[in-house]
C-alpha cells in the first residue's frame, strides 16, 4: 500500500529534476543534463511505488541509455581537460563530438517516446497534495523505502562477481537516495559517508576509464596509419604520446589517486 503524502514528496522530487531534460541539449551544460538524470532514475526508483510499474521499468530503459551516453562523455570531457594539446587531444575532441552526437540521439528518442510528459502529467497529479505536513506515516514510509532500497544494494556489494562500475552506478544512486529522503530522516541518512565513497570510487572508475579510452584511441590511431600510409613509419612518435599518457593513468590506478 502506497502512502500519498510520501507519494506526493516523490512526484514533487521528480517534478524539479523534469525541466532540464525538457530542454534541449548543449555540450557545455551536459553536466547538468547528466545530474538531472541520474536524479530522475534515483526518483523512479525510490517512488518507484507510487507509480505504474510497466510505465517506469519503460521509462527507466530510456533514461538509462541516455545515461550511458553522458556517462562516456563526462569521462571523456574530463581526460580532455587534463591533455592540454597534442594528437590524443585532437583525437579526444573528436570522440567528445560523436559522444555528444550519440547523446543528442538518445535525449531525442526520451522525447519522441513521449517520456517526459508522461512522467509529468503522473507527477502533476501526485504532487496536487504536497503541501501537506511531514507525518509519522510520512516518516515511516520514507524509512522503510531508504530499509529496503540499503539492504538491496548492500547485498549486492558484498556479492561476488560486481564489477566497478556496478558498484560505482548503485553508490550513485544511493547517494541520489539519500539526498533527497535526508531532509525527511536527516541524521537516519549517512549522506557524508555515501557522498565520500562515490566520490573516492569516481576518481578510481574514471582512472581505469581513462586508461581503456587511450589503449582505444591509440589502435585505432595505428589502424589509420597504416590505412593511409601503407606502413607504420611515423606512427612511433604519436605512439609514445599515446604510451605517456596511458603510463600516467595505470600508476594513478594503482595507488588510487587520480589526476583531477
């Protein structure tokens, strides 16, 4: 059974995240399309309840490719801004301009499908009561669903076989979780310490993110090369450039602190 006003908290959470994702996209404000997101994916999911479960599992498929495009090129943004010149920065640019072409795809296919005024109509509708005061079943509500949603993903850290960035996704969305049922719980939430781990496993995923974007980039740098030039003269400089940087990334891995 679902509460209505915990119901009308959560329309009102999704309610905020909507107008960024209405808009459409720029390069230089994917970092805000990306938050607003991943937080509506953090609503669905705690709200989940509160609204029809074939609608948000549809929902959730088109948010979550939309993610992975700007997931890639947040990774890829930041590893241009730590490689001031050169041919890996030429080649990033390059990547950063598909990646933010793939991105403009998958927000205009959220669009075509109607998802955002989907969700919107519901969200008006269950948030009509959201002026109502924080009760105890209000409360109770909340702490059960932030209960629940804990002990899913704890038992799915601690499983075998989760890669990092599975790991890195479900403390996302925890802490995602968390800010928005912390003014309702407040010290109940452990805010500070999920924003800490996600921030220590970002810097750690991107490194391992970085270093795999390099290796790519350089063989395909070596497959133009010969494709042009029938040989591999030439490519010896371009490839210690690439080994520089990729060298960088893997002794950063290795001790956990990132450039940032």
């Amino acid at each position: 059974m679902r509460c209505h006003a915990f119901c009308a908290y959560g329309a009102q959470q999704v309610l905020d995240a909507l107008p960024v994702l209405e808009r459409p996209p720029l390069l230089d404000e994917t970092a805000t399309l990306r938050r607003a997101a991943v937080r509506l994916q953090a609503c669905l999911t705690l709200f989940y309840p509160c609204y029809p479960p074939t609608r948000v599992a549809f929902w959730k498929r088109r948010l979550r490719r939309l993610i992975r495009a700007l997931n890639a090129l947040r990774d890829c943004q930041r590893l241009l801004t730590l490689i001031p010149d050169g041919r890996v920065h030429l080649r990033l640019q390059q990547r950063v301009e598909r990646l933010f072409s793939k991105a403009q795809l998958a927000w205009r296919q959220l669009r075509k499908d109607y998802v955002p005024n989907e969700i919107r109509g519901l969200s008006q509708r269950l948030a009509q009561s959201s002026a109502q005061p924080v009760t105890e079943e209000l409360l109770n509500h909340a702490r059960a669903r932030w209960q629940e949603l804990a002990r899913v993903n704890r038992e799915a850290f601690e499983s075998e076989g989760q890669s990092l960035e599975d790991v890195w996704g479900r403390l996302q969305l925890m802490a995602e979780v968390a800010e928005m049922l912390q003014p309702l719980l407040g010290p109940e939430i452990p805010l500070d310490e999920l924003r800490a781990r996600y921030s220590q496993l970002d810097d750690l995923r991107f490194c391992e993110r970085a270093r795999a974007l390099l290796i790519e980039l350089k063989e395909q740098e070596r497959a133009l090369t010969l494709h042009y030039h029938g040989s591999l003269r030439g490519f010896k400089r371009i490839e210690q450039e690439f080994d520089r940087w990729i060298a960088q990334f893997s002794e950063a891995s290795a001790i956990h602190q990132c450039p940032r």
